[in-house]
C-alpha cells in the first residue's frame, strides 16, 4: 500500500486543530501563560501536520502529533491557567482530539514508512 501525499484524513485535521488552537486567544480570554502556549503549540501542531500530509511516511511527525496533544491537555494545570475556562477547555479538548488523531494515523504512517523503506 503506498500512501500519497496531502491525502490523509488525521493530518489535515492536525492541521486544522492546530490552526484553531493557535486562533483561540482572539476570542477566549487569555493571561500571558495560556497566550502564549496556544499561539505556539497550536502553530506547532498545524506545522506538523503540513509535515505528515508531505510525507505520508514519517511516523515521527504523528508521535509529535501525541506529544503536543499531551502538552496541550496538561499545560492548563501546568502554566496555571485552569481557571481561565475558554483557555483551558480549548487546551483540554484539542490535547485529547490530537492524541486521538496520531493514534489513528499511526498504523497508515507506519505502513507508509515500511513501504518507503523497502524501496
């Protein structure tokens, strides 16, 4: 199975998960810490699934996908922004959305690599 490039359904819901996210502080209420972890883990997150959509094969950039669902989902706790709600929640569910989709990439990206490899 070959997997063609800007195809793959998770990737460009990394993509748009990302954007958003970093989008979030126009219109939920921010304090520097929450400011500045959406900006740059949602630009992060949407640069890494432009990375997973050019290259179907690297599994790398969907493990970056978890990892930066990860940071998303504890850095309200972590930054201490818990109780700004619209930061929080939009942390808490893009974290858990994101995990959800390299999870579901994985497999497709894992066969890709395999592919790629044996050529």
């Amino acid at each position: 199975m070959t997997a063609n490039a800007w195809t793959r359904w998770q990737d460009w819901a990394a993509v748009v998960i990302g954007v958003l996210v970093a989008l979030s502080p126009i219109v939920v209420t921010t304090d520097a810490a929450a400011l500045s972890t959406l900006i740059v883990l949602g630009a992060v997150l949407a640069v890494t699934g432009l990375w997973s959509l050019a290259q179907p094969g690297s599994v790398a950039s969907e493990y970056g996908h978890g990892v930066l669902g990860v940071l998303l989902f504890i850095a309200p706790w972590v930054l201490s922004y818990s109780d700004l709600n619209g930061a929080a929640w939009t942390s808490w569910i893009a974290g858990v959305l994101a995990v959800i989709v390299a999870a579901s990439a994985l497999p497709a990206a894992q066969t890709a690599h395999r592919g790629v490899a044996a050529h």
